[in-house]
C-alpha cells in the first residue's frame, strides 16, 4: 500500500500562487469536500453522534423521555462496577472467549488444513460448512431452541437412543449448562467463517517450503508447527480478533434463545444493557454499559493492534501517525 | 481408501452442521403429533400443509418483501456514498486525509449495540419509528467503514496513467470516476454488495427496536413473532424457519465467490 503511485492531484502540494493554479486547487478542494460529504454527513449523525449522545448521557439518571437532568457524573459506572449482573456479563464474555480461541478456532484450523488437501468432495465440504454463516441470528436461535428443547426435542431423543441421555436434558434451561450449549451454536454458525479465513491463509503459502521441510526430513506434525503455523500467523491473528470482538458484542442470538436467562445465567453486556435501555427505562445506565462495551473494544483493539498484530496491519487504529 | 479417516472426521462434521437444516426440512413435511411419535424417519404420510399455509400466507412473504425493500435501499446508499468517499481516500492527497479515514476504520469497532440507545432517541423524534428509512439508513451508515475500506484499496490499484490521459482527454475528475473507475471496479462493487445485503438481511436488533407494528417486519422479526404465537406447534413453525433460510441460501449459492472473497479480503485488509 504506497500511497506515491497513486497521487494524481496532489493538493498540498500545490502551492504557486498563480491565479489559474489557485482556481484548479479550489476545484480540487470542491471536488474533495463534495465527494466526502455524503459519507461524512452519513457517518456522523447516524454514527458518530449516537455514539456521543450515548457518552454524555452515561453521566445522567434518565428514563428516556424528557430532557436529561439528574445530572450523577461518574455514578452509573461505580454502580456498573458493583452490579453483579454486569460483573457477571465480564467473566461469561471471558469464558465466550476462551471458548472460541481454545476450542472454535482450533477446530475450524484443523478443519481449513483437512480441506486443504486434495480429499475428494473437498468444495462441496467447504461450501456447507460455510452455509450456516450466512443465517441469521434471530433464526439461527429459534432453530436451536426447537432442536434443544429439554427432554422432548430432538437432541435429546438423540442422546437418550445412544445411552447418552445424562449430557443433555437441560441445554438452555438451566444455569450451568446454558453459556457451553450457546457456544456451541456459536461454533455451528461461524466456525466455517474462519475455516474460510484459515483457507486463504493456508493457499497463500508456497508449496515449495513445505516440500524443502519435507526434504530435510520434518514430519507430518513438524511441518504444521514449524512452517504452516508461523506462516499462518496473520491470519490466527486477525481471526482471534474477530471472535474476541465479536464475543463482546455477542446480543442476537441470546436474546432469541434465552433473553440472558435462566436468572442472567447467559446475558451478555449487551443483552444488560437493552434490559435496562428499552424494558426497565434507565437509559442513562444502559448508556454507561454500551460505553462501557465500547470502551472494552476499543482498548482491546488498540492493545492488541499494537502488540500482536503489530508486524501485520499497517493503517488501521494506531500507527496512524507513522503512515503520512 | 487410505484417506478414511480424514473422510470419516469430514463426515462427522458434516452431520453436525447439515443435521439441524436437515432436520428442519424433513419435520416440516410432518404434523406436529407425528413429529413426537416420529422423530427421526421419513414423514409417512408427507404433510404439505405446513409449507403451504406458510407460502400461502400474506405475512410471510410481505416480510420477504420488506427484508428485500431493506437489503437493497441498504445497499444502494452504502455502497454508492462509500464509492464516492472512497475514490477521494485512494486518489486524492490533502491534509487531514489520513485522519478522516482512520476515523471510517475506527467505525469498525461500533457495534449497532453502542449506538442503539441515542439511535432510538434520534429517530423518535425525526419521527422514523415504524418507518423503513429508520432501518435503511443507520444500517447504511454502519456499513460505510468496511465498504469505504474494501473500495479504497481496490480503487489504488487502477493506474495513476489511467487517469492523467483520462484528465487530458478533457474528463472532469467526476467523469473519470463514473465513467471509468466503477466500471472497472464491478468486482469490487458486487462483493461490497453481497456483503451488505447479507448483513442487512440478518440484521435483528434495529429492525426490532424500529418496526413496533407488523406492517414492516423483517423476516427475523417475522420468524421470533412466528414461535411466540405457534409455541406448540413445532412442525409449524420449523416449516417456517426453513421457508424463512432459503432466500439467505439461495443467494449464499449464487453470490458464493463474491461473500466468501470480499469476507476474507475484508478481514485480511480492514
């Protein structure tokens, strides 16, 4: 990405006060300002605005009508800090997490590297493995909580005809099992997605390393952690990226499924803070918590952007200022 | 057959992801107090009037409609305000360029979930609840960093050469854009495309919080309102749910290349 072979008009440059030369720059800057314009207008208020309004509202006690006046300054945080529900949304958001960089994306891995060989009906895999990406949440749910239904759905009748019956039963009814059962229709619905990403990486590495590992006598295993892991590395990274900010801002599926139930045992952030936006009416603290939700992508995005994707991104959030 | 145990591992996974739409399709062809005495055969008899009654039905396809009417003003907007910004990001050098593109990028991060609660409020009193231009256009709004990204980068690849004879010849810089550069980037614009329709199309949360009265709901909405009224009714409302995935399939195996393409080149680039 070098930007001196594509700088046609360069406007900073352009800099001779000769009249004509001043009327095209002002032509320029028109051309510049009318292009962006829409973008920006765009942008603005239907995101960056919201965005605003929702900080200066984290700061008030307000129901959602009316103008904000019970000003509490930092308040609805300390009490997001205190707020069981909240903290709890924190430690199942972890455990989403870990769930989806140990076990998701090292399943979708080791099924890009399978599909990765010349196996017969190779596409037709990879083409239904996809498939469920591109269902919609909300749908997504109400197919699983008919699937899952305790006791009398067909999973359980599944279980039950192969002896299994103590593993299921339960699904989204109860507390302890609700957070593993919607990870796993988070790993039905995405893990092709990253499979998908794996791929690309895995066709952007030159066959002749792996034949000259190959040679020097490196292993089946050897040559997936020593040369296709490694040369992977920007892909991993830029997938564990997605699902971590994509398990922050989990809402869809929970909400279809469990509404955060039984007793918040599978609310998510986002889930508390539609709870308290749009069923409870304080929306001054559900605007602490989408800040707060932001606030957690944001700092995540940053740290890692600059520790662990830093030899792969150049652009995006922070090395902005090396780039011009 | 030395491959068996790699085909076995595909086969495995294969059932768990097709198994559930499988399931789906089958049970939909059965009534619901055959469905609990006959799980997992062939429906016998075949049952139809599931599936009919919702083809039949005038709330599903109006959903159809409003899902489409949605994705593709959704689209139209996005892509097209992105083309334009996205040509001066890629060939235009000025102050300040690189900060209002990091601002686009950083747009990534939003989710719909942070800005949902003023977004409600803004669009109460402009007066856009049950209003399809409240979805249409925060949707297109939030699409605008991914498709200003994907289009910038494709747009640096077009020669500078291109463009100076373009100039030369007496093109206005609008001229070349449209004349010269969409053509060019057709690929490009169909994966932008594809990408906001799908995201369109699944998106749930705005359309729930916007469309209070049925007139305008989306079929996500339709299909969650479906289960709440027919609770009982699993046969029904699986026929529903399978009647409700096949335009999002139908148009993954279309617009395959291009979903799969600008996802990867997306995630890889942005």
């Amino acid at each position: 990405m070098t930007l001196a072979a594509t700088r046609p008009v360069d406007v900073a440059a352009a800099s001779a006060p000769t009249p004509s030369r001043g009327r095209r720059r002002l032509r320029t800057w028109a051309t510049i300002v009318s292009f962006l314009l829409p973008a920006l207008v765009l942008f603005s208020s239907l995101v960056l605005v919201p965005i605003g309004v929702a900080l200066y509202l984290s700061l008030f006690k307000w129901g959602g009508f009316g103008a904000p006046t019970d000003f509490v300054g930092l308040g609805n945080f300390t009490r997001m800090f205190k707020d069981s529900v909240f903290l709890g949304d924190l430690w199942r958001g972890f455990l989403l997490i870990l769930f989806s960089v140990g076990i998701q994306l090292p399943f979708a891995l080791a099924m890009a590297v399978l599909l990765n060989q010349k196996l017969r009906g190779r596409a037709i895999y990879r083409l239904l493995f996809f498939a469920p990406y591109v269902l919609s949440e909300a749908i997504t749910g109400v197919l699983f909580s008919m699937l899952l239904q305790p006791g009398s759905g067909p999973a359980d009748h599944l279980l039950g005809s192969v002896g299994l019956e103590s593993l299921g039963g339960k699904w989204f009814a109860d507390g302890s099992t609700v957070l593993v059962t919607i990870f796993v229709v988070i790993t039905w619905k995405y893990f092709g997605f990253h499979m998908m990403l794996y791929l690309a990486g895995l066709q952007g590495i030159p066959t002749e390393i792996l034949e000259a590992a190959s040679i020097d006598g490196a292993g089946a295993w050897q040559r997936f952690r020593h040369v296709t892991l490694p040369l992977l590395g920007p892909t991993i990274r830029i997938s564990v990226f997605l699902s971590v900010i994509g398990a922050i801002q989990l809402f869809d599926l929970v909400w279809v499924i469990t509404r955060g139930g039984p007793t918040h045992a599978s609310e998510t952030m986002a889930v508390t803070m539609f709870q308290f936006g749009f069923k409870r009416f304080e929306v001054g603290y559900a605007s602490a918590i989408s800040v707060a939700i932001l606030g957690i992508s944001l700092v995540f995005a940053l740290i890692y952007q600059r520790f662990v994707m830093r030899r792969d991104l150049e652009g995006a959030v922070t090395n902005m200022r090396a780039r011009r | 057959m030395r491959r068996l145990p790699q085909h076995a591992i595909l086969w495995v996974v294969g059932i768990f992801v097709v198994g559930p739409l499988i399931y789906g399709v089958i049970s939909g062809f059965k009534s619901t107090a055959q469905l609990s005495t006959n799980m997992f055969g062939l429906p016998s008899p075949w049952v139809t009037s599931n599936y009919t009654a919702v083809l039949s039905s005038g709330a599903f396809w109006r959903q159809i409609f409003s899902s489409t009417l949605i994705a593709v003003a959704t689209t139209v907007i996005a892509v097209g305000v992105s083309a334009l910004a996205a040509f001066v990001f890629a060939r235009f050098a000025f102050r300040g360029r690189e900060v209002v593109f990091t601002l686009f990028t950083m747009g990534l991060m939003f989710p719909f979930a942070v800005a949902i609660l003023p977004l409600f409020v803004l669009l109460r009193s402009f007066d856009l609840l049950d209003n399809p231009l409240g979805v249409i256009l925060p949707q297109a709004a939030f699409a605008l960093p991914l498709t200003i990204i994907v289009l910038r980068g494709f747009f640096r690849t077009i020669p500078a050469e291109l463009e100076e004879a373009a100039i030369i010849d007496g093109c206005s810089a609008f001229g070349f854009f449209w004349r010269i550069l969409l053509p060019m980037a057709r690929p490009a614009l169909g994966t932008v495309s594809v990408l906001a329709i799908v995201t369109s199309w699944n998106n749930y949360l705005l359309p729930l919080l916007v469309f209070n009265e049925p007139k305008w709901w989306t079929i996500p909405l339709g299909v969650q309102q479906f289960q709440g009224q027919y609770a009982a009714d699993t046969a029904r409302i699986l026929a529903y749910v399978v009647a409700a995935m096949v335009p999002a399939l139908a148009f993954y195996s279309v617009a395959e290349r291009q979903l799969i393409g600008g996802l990867t080149a997306g995630a890889t680039k942005g």
